[in-house]
C-alpha cells in the first residue's frame, strides 16, 4: 500500500514594511474547527513553517515586541499542500 499524504503546511516569510526581514517573531496557528494551535518562531532569515495540519481553516497571529500584531483568520489548508503565508 502506498501513503497518502493527508496533511498541509503554512509557511512563509514574516517582514517589516520596508522588506527587511524579522527574525524571532512569535507565529500562532489555531484550527478554526479544533481550536487546536501551535507556535513557531521565525529564524534568522524571518522564515518559519508549520507542518502536519489537518486540512481546513486556521487563524495565524503574528506578534513580535515594537511591532504591530497581524491577523489573517481565513488561511485554507487543503490535503497534501503548503499554503505560503508571507506577512508583512
């Protein structure tokens, strides 16, 4: 039997309004149907990656101190795909 690759992942690029990239900002993502989340951190290259999500909808926070706090409630996973989610 060959498996089936059910779940998705968010991932994406967190940067400020001039480009520039932020490293340690905080990303939290809840299932909109469990109410289920999980956090991640952004790397140096601002970057960070959510995998193994059940498919649906999820809201993504992103908080960092001295910037201010994004919200996207509305992020679609489907079966077997990455959503990319640059925020800025």
């Amino acid at each position: 039997t060959q498996a089936q690759l059910v779940r998705g992942a968010i991932s994406g690029t967190v940067r400020d309004q001039s480009g520039a990239v932020i490293p340690g900002a905080t990303v939290r993502i809840t299932s909109t149907a469990t109410a289920l989340s999980r956090e991640i951190t952004t790397n140096e290259a601002g970057f960070y990656r959510a995998g193994a999500l059940d498919p649906g909808t999820y809201v993504v926070v992103v908080e960092k101190g001295g910037f201010a706090r994004l919200e996207n409630r509305n992020v679609d996973v489907r079966t077997a795909s990455e959503v990319t989610f640059d925020i800025e």
